[in-house]
C-alpha cells in the first residue's frame, strides 16, 4: 500500500522488520510470539524508525481485552529507553481505531482462524464498543497457509456473511491473510466501506506520520477521506 502511494503522492518510505517467531496460530504459540515483540522493539530502535508497527492482530487480542494500549505504552518506552524514540501502532488496536474513523459500530468479520480464536476477536472488538453481527471462520491453523490464501478469495466469501445492518465489513481480521486485491470488488458490490487488519494498520502509521491517509486501491478508510 505504502509502495503504490508512492507512485501518487511524494513521500518515499523505507521499510524495516524484525521478525516474531510463530509457526501455528494457537494461544500458547501467540503468546510467546507476544514476549518477542520486545526484543523486535529494541532491534528496530536501533535503526531510528520514524513509527513502528506490530503487524499480528489476533497476538495482541489474546492477552486480554484492551491489551494494545498496553502493548503499544511499553514498546514505546522500550524505544525510548534505547535513546531511539519512537510511536508504535498494533494491528489490533488500528483495527479498532480505523472502524471507529470510520463511524462504523456494527461490523461483519472474516478471519482465518480456527473458530475459539475468532471469539477472540469478536470479544475484544465488542469490548471497545463494536458489535460483531456475523463472522466467518476458515479454521487455518497453519501460519504458512494462511499467508498463501488467494488474495482474491475474500470477494467472493463476504457474500456468505450477514450484513444486514453492518455498518462496515472486515474482509481480513488478520494481517498475515491477504485480501487488498478484493476490497474494491466487495465495496462496490456490498456499498460498504471494506477494511483489513493491514489496511487499518498502514492508515494508523500515516497518522502518526502526519501523512495524507491515502493508498490507491485500498478501500474507504484510506481514500483520504478520514
């Protein structure tokens, strides 16, 4: 998203990554994966990043309700502590703050977990004020299989979700499951505003980026309108 705004606006990014372990979607694996995520904090700072972003939703939902704040409040303070001050975005809570720019408190969701961890996310959703109405499962609990779901895939699911009332629908609640070469095909068929967990995240790194919140081709939220 960020390399194809480049073509239309005249910021440039560079992009930086340290890696958490996971390699099955589970509640033990993500929780570990979760205790990484300082040391990435650190490795990063070292570099002197302008934000950070921590791209696992469902690793943030699973330690409790509300626990982006958190996270996000002690990798900051990780960053500063490394003389490399940075703001830090999660996925989870850019989620959250991306459907509420958009107005949205009714939402429909897909997700390729396996059904316990989709609650998950339901849960901690409706925690922050946004009803889940309908969901859909896929029940991936191999990491690697879910990065290779067809990005397409998602244009044709939505339409087994219940959107009656929606006032926006999640065509990814993950961010390791692509689906922004389907967000304009449901928005044009649906009439709704479409996000995933990556879409919300990259207009979160532009506002803390004091950036236009505009990508070609990615959906409502980041037309520039919000």
């Amino acid at each position: 998203m960020l390399r194809a705004r480049e073509f239309v606006l005249p910021e440039r990014f560079t992009f930086h990554s340290s890696r958490m372990r996971m390699m099955e979607v589970t509640k033990e694996q993500l929780a570990a994966m979760d205790r990484d995520s300082d040391r990435c904090s650190i490795e990063l700072s070292d570099a002197r990043m302008d934000v950070m972003g921590y791209a696992c939703l469902v690793a943030i939902m699973s330690m409790g309700l509300g626990y982006h704040r958190e996270s996000q409040k002690r990798l900051h303070e990780i960053t500063i502590a490394n003389n490399g001050a940075a703001p830090v975005t999660t996925s989870a809570g850019a989620l959250v703050e991306g459907l509420q720019a958009l107005g949205a408190k009714r939402v429909s969701i897909i997700a390729p977990y396996m059904k316990p961890l989709t609650q998950v996310v339901i849960n901690y959703l409706e925690n922050e004020g946004i009803e889940v109405i309908d969901s859909i499962s896929l029940e991936i609990h191999d990491n690697l299989k879910v990065g290779a779901q067809d990005p397409k895939a998602p244009a044709d699911l939505w339409t087994q979700l219940n959107v009656q009332g929606a006032d926006a629908i999640v065509a990814s609640a993950c961010v390791q499951m692509p689906s922004l070469a389907a967000i304009p095909v449901i928005e044009q068929a649906s009439g709704l505003p479409v996000v995933s967990s990556s879409i919300c995240t990259t207009w979160s790194i532009l506002k803390h980026l004091g950036l236009e919140r505009s990508a070609p081709d990615a959906g409502a939220l980041l037309s520039g309108r919000y």
